[in-house]
C-alpha cells in the first residue's frame, strides 16, 4: 500500500514541515515490519499553487496512491478541494484524508460538503496519522472512528468527530531533515516550540494555550546539522520563540558560539520581551547571524486591548530603537489592517509611528478571520465583511470602508515596491522630506500609479525607477536633478548596470579620467582589496563601477564587498582627477 502525504506550497522556495513530520513519526513509531520491507510505502509530494492542477492530477495519478493527504491552509484550500473532486474520477479506489488548519475546526461540516473525502486529522497530525497507519495496517480490526484527532463517517454516513486528547511531545518528533537534497534552493523550516501564551483573536495559535519547548539540548544538535552544511536560511516556525528565557538564551548562545559566516537563522519574537541579558547576547552576534519579525499589528491602543494583545508600545519602541543601534541585525514589523476600532487616519498614525521605528521592513497586511478564531466569533459584532473563500481577507469593517481597504492595498504595493525591497532607499530617505509623513508619501505614490493606470501591471526593476522619476518630476521639479542622481545611486547600489536609465547624467566627460582611475587601481589595490588581486584595469571597470555626480563627486561602487544586511555594494569618494592635477602640479614646478 502506498499513502502520498501531499503539500500544495505557496511558492517553490517555500517547503511543508508538517508533511515531514508526519511521514518521519509514523516511521519511527508504527512498529511493523511492512513499514521496513517496503510494502507499505508513505511518499511524499510537493507542488505549488502556481502550478497547472491538470499537472498535479497526473502527477498523482501516475503515484497510484492508495491513499492521500492533503495539507490544507487558507492559501491552498481552494485548490486542495478542486484536486480533492477530480481525484476519485481517474483514481477511484483512492482514499482521501484531509488535514492542517483549515480544515480542524469544521470538519464535519466539510465531510458533509465533499463526499470525496474519506476522513481529517484535526490539529496535530504526528500521533493521529500514526494511527491512522496502524489502521490500514490492521484492516480487519482497524476503526478509523476510534481514532483520536480524527473525523470519519460512521455506518449510516453521519460524520464523528474525536477530539484529540493530548498534545504530542515536541521532543519525541524525529528530526526532519536526515539530508538537504531537494532543499537546495528552498526555505528550510524549523519548530522549537508548539503554541502561544498571548490570545491574539485574530490567530489561531491563540487556542492552543499549552506552549510546549523541544528539548533545548536536541535543538542544538539538530541546528549544528545547518551549520555544518552552511545553508543559507533556517526560518524558526515558532509563533512567540523569545517567551521562554532560557530556551531563547540557551539557542542564541549556541548560534554565536558556533557561527559559520554564512547561515542566517528567523525567529518570530515579542520585542517587549527581550531582557537585557538577551539584547547584549545578540548584540555581539554576526551581521546576518539572525534576523528578527516583530508583531506590533497596531499602535492605538484600543485596538491592542479589543483583540487582547499584550504589548507594551513604549518598551517596544525602545527595545526595536536599541537593536537598530546594534547595526547587526535585520528587523521586520508587522502591522495588520481591519482590526477592531482603527480607521484610516488611525492606521496612518500607526503606519506612521511604526515606520519611524526604522525597520529593515515594514510588512502590511490585512485581517484574515480565520475559521476557528475568535475575530469569526466577533466579526458580526465588528461587522466585519470578508471574503466568503479562503483566505477570508477582509473586505470592509465597521471603522473602515472597503473603498479604503482598496486605498490600503494600493499603498501597500508601494511598500513593497519603494520600501520593502530596499533598492530604493537612499531616493525615499530624501523624498520624505516633501511629505507630511511616511504614510502620506507612499499614499501619494499610490494614488500617481492609479490615476497613470500603472498599478497592477508587472513592471521591470528599470521601469520602477523611470516611473519614480517621473513622479518627482510632477512633484519637485526645480528638484528633480537632485532625485535624479539619488535614483542612479541606488541603482548602482545594487549592480553594476549594463544599461543606464533614460534620465541618468552623461559620463563621457569622465570616461577617460575613470579609466586613468582603474589603471591606477590595479597597481596599488587602494580601494578594491579583496578578490580583485591579480585583474587589470580592463577587467576592474566590468567588476566595479564609479560615477560621476554633479561633474564634481565620484562614488566607486565595490560589489564583492557588500552590507550583509542590505546586500548593497560598499561605496568610497575617490578622486578621479588627482593624476590630472599631479601632472599640473610637475609642470608648474
């Protein structure tokens, strides 16, 4: 028998632990030989919601599963149910189970729903897909109904649900990740902990108030399997990881003590939780080492207090202001627009307050009220209107209408565009200053895009910065020239162009001063030092770049020596006419 445990991903670079970890924990727990000859196989298969369903169907035919789970989310539901009815079609013998948390909370209801469906694991899936194995292993006695954690049909097709009883113990899951292949290029998560002690109504690790820790020791070991192999990214899954002083200490100590240079680990934390002790430890920590997500979701309190989030703003402020100090760490803030009592001129002041905090990114997103929350319980009272399918994204509330919803959604595109992405930085720095604030800025460029009939449409990197130009250009115009040469600076910040922008200043006046410059470069090595030794000048220009600003400041732009944490190139003032003005000087004397 063969059951394909099957991931429907958001993206390529993303990877499903929990599949994973179902398939390793029935492995090393359902003693029974068939599990070891191979004549009961559990396979695994990963695809995308990018990817055509046609092709997902025969790859899953071609499988010949017996049985099939499928983890379902709010970004893959829907799709998960239109396999889900066109499966039984050309494989009608399949079984197939649901599960993940979209589906643990009304479960019976969707086996009402969709008769192709032939059972859900709800919440944890380690032990009850365990179960569920031992129960094809043993058909003439196995009763899926009696299985903790599972819902089935009974003899008269009435769905039975069997709540689990307790939760699994962390530190009892096999390890996922036996070798790296097949995650070359992809984002590899990890769990050190299960639950939250916060109740946030909008989440669903709110429900589970039972925060349980993986052995801190186990951890270690299972992270130096990262560092030795230097993977580039291990993203922590756990929903508040610094909330347990001692596991935190015991984990970041030991990435400090064992750093590679290379890999950069993700926790998701409360900053007003951050002790002294735990500030100091990373502030000595590498560049890139870590990086940290912070969920502020609001600045007005009211709100903080109706979706019962414990947060003390002021600490946070100041504990986000102190790391920024640090200069070694990458911050990401969340806000969450929809929430309970904030408008649009409230959002702007947290928007606003948020920004000024100055993280590496500000992420903007929108209230989901997902199935099982307590924000569903109170949408009606909030009047809260949302989407009828998954993600159940907010569409209106009563403090905010959906025509500002759309205002919001513009305005976050530019985030992402002009923000977020860090190309555009040194440009923004200076355009705030013709805004009342941040929030009033991105606004304004989103409110351009719309009215230029530019948003929505998939713009090239070059055509963002025509585009920004242009906007400055309607806006400040007796400026632009300024704004013309930040826009190039950032531009070269980020790669050595081979084409330049339309607006971009004419640098044949220098060409043979720069040459003169590499030339030069390549005899004494005083700027580029590490790994250009040994190239010529004609090869330095290729690998490095200097522009000239205004006629009068040259930047050279080095790319192999970058900020780990913007990956921008290091930039130094060089004087490209000190051979001219030497020559001078001998003639004169």
């Amino acid at each position: 028998m063969k059951f394909l445990l099957a991931a429907m991903n958001a993206k390529y670079i993303h990877s499903n632990p929990g599949i994973y970890s179902l398939k390793a924990y029935a492995e090393t727990y359902v003693n029974r030989p068939e599990l070891k000859d191979g004549s009961f196989q559990i396979e695994i298969g990963e695809y995308t919601i990018n990817s055509q369903l046609d092709d997902i169907l025969k790859d899953i035919y071609l499988k010949k599963p017996d049985a099939v789970g499928f983890s379902c989310y709010i970004w893959n539901m829907s799709y998960v149910l239109e396999l889900v009815r066109d499966l039984p079609k050309v494989l009608p013998q399949v079984e197939i189970w649901l599960g993940g948390p979209e589906v643990s909370y009304d479960a019976a209801q969707i086996l009402l729903k969709e008769p192709g469906v032939f059972g859900i694991m709800m919440g944890e899936g380690e032990e009850t897909f365990k179960k569920v194995v031992e129960c094809y292993l043993d058909k003439e006695n196995g009763d899926f109904s009696t299985i903790d954690g599972a819902a089935v049909r009974d003899k008269n097709g009435t769905p039975v649900e069997r709540p689990l009883k307790r939760a699994v113990d962390l530190s009892k899951i096999p390890f996922l990740y036996k070798d790296i292949s097949g995650f070359e290029n992809r984002i590899i998560y990890y769990e050190s902990s299960r639950g939250c002690p916060f109740s946030c109504s909008y989440c669903l690790s709110s429900i589970d108030k039972s925060v349980r820790f993986r052995d801190t020791e186990l951890v270690k070991k299972e992270l130096d399997f990262f560092l030795q192999r230097k993977v580039p990214q291990v993203k922590f899954v756990d929903r508040t990881f610094n909330c347990n002083h001692a596991h935190t200490m015991g984990i970041w100590k030991h990435l400090l003590e064992h750093d590679n240079g290379v890999t950069n680990f993700h926790f998701e934390i409360s900053a007003d939780l951050l002790t002294e002790e735990e500030l100091d430890l990373i502030s000595r920590m590498r560049p890139g080492l870590i990086q940290l997500e912070i969920g502020v979701q609001s600045t007005n309190q009211d709100t903080i207090r109706e979706i019962k989030r414990t947060m003390d703003l002021v600490s946070l402020k100041e504990t986000v202001e102190k790391i920024n100090s640090f200069g070694n760490i990458h911050q990401h803030l969340d806000l969450i627009a929809g929430l309970p009592y904030e408008n649009y001129e409230s959002f702007r002041r947290s928007f606003n307050q948020v920004y000024e905090m100055k993280p590496e990114q500000l992420q903007l997103g929108f209230l989901k009220v997902l199935k099982g929350s307590y924000m569903s319980q109170k949408a009606k009272e909030y009047e809260v209107k949302y989407k009828e399918q998954a993600p159940y994204e907010v569409l209106s509330t009563r403090w905010l209408d959906y025509g500002e919803v759309l205002k919001l959604k513009n305005l976050e595109e530019m985030l992402e565009v002009y923000g977020n992405s860090g190309q555009f930085n040194t440009t923004i720095k200076e355009l705030l200053t013709e805004f009342p604030s941040p929030f009033d800025m991105f606004e304004a460029l989103a409110e351009y895009y719309d009215k230029q009939e530019l948003t929505g449409i998939s713009h090239s990197r070059m055509a963002r910065y025509e585009i920004l130009s242009q906007f400055i250009e309607g806006l400040a115009p007796k400026r632009l020239p300024l704004y013309q040469d930040l826009l190039v600076y950032d531009l070269y910040l980020r790669e050595n162009l081979k084409s330049r922008p339309s607006f971009a200043s004419d640098q044949e006046p220098f060409k043979e001063k720069v040459r003169a410059f590499f030339a030069e470069e390549a005899k004494t090595f005083q700027y580029l030092k590490e790994g250009y030794e040994g190239y010529e000048a004609r090869q330095l220009i290729k690998m490095a770049h200097v522009e000239v600003f205004g006629g009068k400041r040259a930047v050279l732009f080095d790319y192999k020596k970058r900020d780990p944490l913007t990956h921008n190139a290091a930039v130094y003032e060089v004087d490209i006419w000190r051979k001219e003005w030497q020559n001078e000087k001998q003639k004169q004397s």
